[in-house]
C-alpha cells in the first residue's frame, strides 16, 4: 500500500516560515492535491453529518506550527509523548483515537520539528543522569507520512545523538525504507502494532496487511534497530486462541532467530464517547462494544473506560506470556493490560 495521499490539504500560513511548510506546498501543488491555506482554525464545511464529517478529516492533511511547548506524558511506554504528527489515515475501528480526536480526526504534521526536538532536549537535559525515553507514535501512526515529512529520519538522528535518551514509535505502515540506512545507535525502538488475521480483515480498513509489516519488521530488525510488536486491541472471539497462535507462528516465521524482541500485549477497551462515534461513523461495525461482561476501570487521564472481567483478562495473559515464551525465548513482555 502507498503511503498517504491526502485528497484535501489546509495549510497554516505560520507554516510557510519554515522550510518544510514551503516544501509541503510545493509538493501538493506540483501533484494537483487540493491545498487551502488558513490562519488560526482550519475551515469546517457547516452542515455536514458527523459521519461525512468524520470520513472527511481522515483523508485531509493539515499542516501547521505547533506553538504548545509542553509534552504530555505517556505512561506506560513512555516518559513523555513526542508530538510530531497527530491523527492516523487508517480506520481501525476501534481506535482509542476516536475518543481524543472526536469529530474532526484531521492527520496534522508539524513544520516546526527542530524546535519540538530543542524541546525535547530541555526534557532530557532536565531528567538527567537518568534516561528520557520519547513515544512518537501516542495519538499518530508517523510512518504514514513520513514520506511527507521526514520527521521520523530527523528524530531518529537527533536521538543518536544523546546520551540519555531513547526513541520509540509504533506502526501498520511498512514504508520504512528510508529509515534502514540511518545512524541510530540504537536508540530508537520500532514497533510494528500486528493483530489477527481476524481483527486486520474486519476492523483495519485502510491499513496495509500484516504480512507487509510482518516483512517491514524483519527489515527494520536486520537494520540494527530494537524491535518490538504492539499486539492490540486484543479481542476475544470463537477461535481467537488458533487465530492469535497463528499470528504468533508468523511473526516468528519473519524475525532472525536471536533478535531480542519486546512485546506490548492491550486487550481490547472503549469508552462511552469512542462506542458513540465508532457506531455513528461504522454503524454496521461489529467491534464489540457491550458494556454487558465488562468492568469500569478509570485511565491515567481521568476518564473511564470498559475492560474485559478480570477472570477472562487472567486467561488471556496467560496465553500470551505462554505462547510467547515457547516461540520467541529471547523476547520480552513489557507490560500486558
């Protein structure tokens, strides 16, 4: 699958003082993409469905300075979010995304990447002699438009060059090929988010097939990077033991024997507000959404969200922890909620 072409663009006239903000022009431009610019609030068309809306904004790229200097944190991946993109082109149905982006889920790139990264050094200058470790991937899949942006290669260098910190993101998208060559110490973990054959063919519209992230994975391992897999949303289903087997068998099949892998295990949740806007953009979506043989349980940023029981939670990380020990002896589990 191609990277992201964007079919609409709004571009910040702030973001044509710096030189990637005038690339990005000129590149829509030069490809007949549809480019508007604005000042302070990207135009909306009145009168739209939430829906229309919605479906619209994925497919719209905004680019613009972003002016706030503060990083949110990001437990428990990381210390702190490093904002470099927002938004995702892909429609995963059941992205926690679709609770933070709400209606307008446009897919923002930031022109001002080097005064994000002198940000990020005052984080690290700050926490220091203990390591800073940066998630890039929080509320974006980066690699989407990384063939835009080039943000990805300009962190990734950066990071090498410090001392005390390190650089993760996670990914669907297997355009990574200007990412192999690149000097990064290895500081910068690379995670591919895999699912089920199962889960990819119903709920991952719009993203690339496993097999493609699976091949883009090895690469990026045979590249020297640490590497890890973000198992989520895991979802229970008849058969989901074979199926996640199966996804297990797989990625084995891809990755060097004797290549330490970390594993990031989610089980599947939603909120009240994702449920309301994934059944009013997806309304034959058939994630499940039944707040029925759920628990409450309260996140890291004050709202709450439906989880599995904690009997059927214990069943299902019993089964990763297994499976994954059998078949990848050198990975490790970082965490499994």
């Amino acid at each position: 699958m191609e990277a992201f072409i964007p079919r609409v663009v709004f571009i910040q006239k702030a973001a044509l003082q710096y030189p990637l903000g005038n690339k990005l022009m000129k590149e829509f431009n030069n490809r007949g993409i549809d480019v508007s610019l604005y000042e302070k609030r990207v135009p909306t068309t009145p009168g739209r469905s939430f829906k229309d809306s919605f479906l619209c904004a994925k497919r719209t790229m905004v680019v613009l300075v972003r002016t706030r200097r503060e990083f949110q944190t990001c437990k428990p991946s990381a210390h702190y979010q490093l904002p470099l993109v927002s938004g995702c082109p892909g429609h995963c149905e059941y992205c926690y995304l679709n609770t933070n982006l709400g209606k307008n889920p446009f897919v923002k790139v930031y022109v001002n990447i080097d005064e994000v990264l002198e940000q990020a050094k005052e984080y690290i200058n700050l926490r220091k002699p203990e390591v800073t470790v940066f998630e890039g991937s929080a509320t974006s899949d980066p690699v989407a438009v990384e063939s835009w942006t080039g943000s990805l290669q300009k962190t990734i260098a950066f990071i090498a060059t410090q001392d005390s910190a390190r650089f993760r993101f996670a990914t669907k998208y297997g355009q990574i090929q200007n990412l192999l060559t690149l000097e990064h110490k290895g500081k910068t973990e690379v995670r591919f988010s895999i699912n089920s054959g199962h889960v990819v063919r119903k709920f991952e519209a719009g993203t690339p097939p496993l097999e493609s992230r699976l091949k883009a994975a090895r690469e990026i391992s045979l590249a020297g990077y640490p590497l890890g897999f973000l198992i989520g949303p895991i979802i229970r289903f008849p058969g989901w033991r074979g199926e996640y087997t199966d996804l297990l068998n797989l990625a084995r099949t891809q990755i060097p024997e004797g290549i330490p892998v970390s594993f990031e295990l989610i089980t599947h949740r939603f909120t009240t507000r994702a449920k309301k806007i994934i059944e009013e953009v997806y309304p034959d979506t058939e994630v499940p959404l039944d707040e029925e043989g759920r628990r409450f349980k309260y996140g890291q940023f004050g709202y709450g969200k439906y989880v599995y029981e904690k009997e059927l939670m214990e069943e299902m990380e019993e089964f990763f922890r297994t499976a994954i020990k059998t078949l990848f002896p050198e990975g490790k589990i970082l965490y499994f909620v």
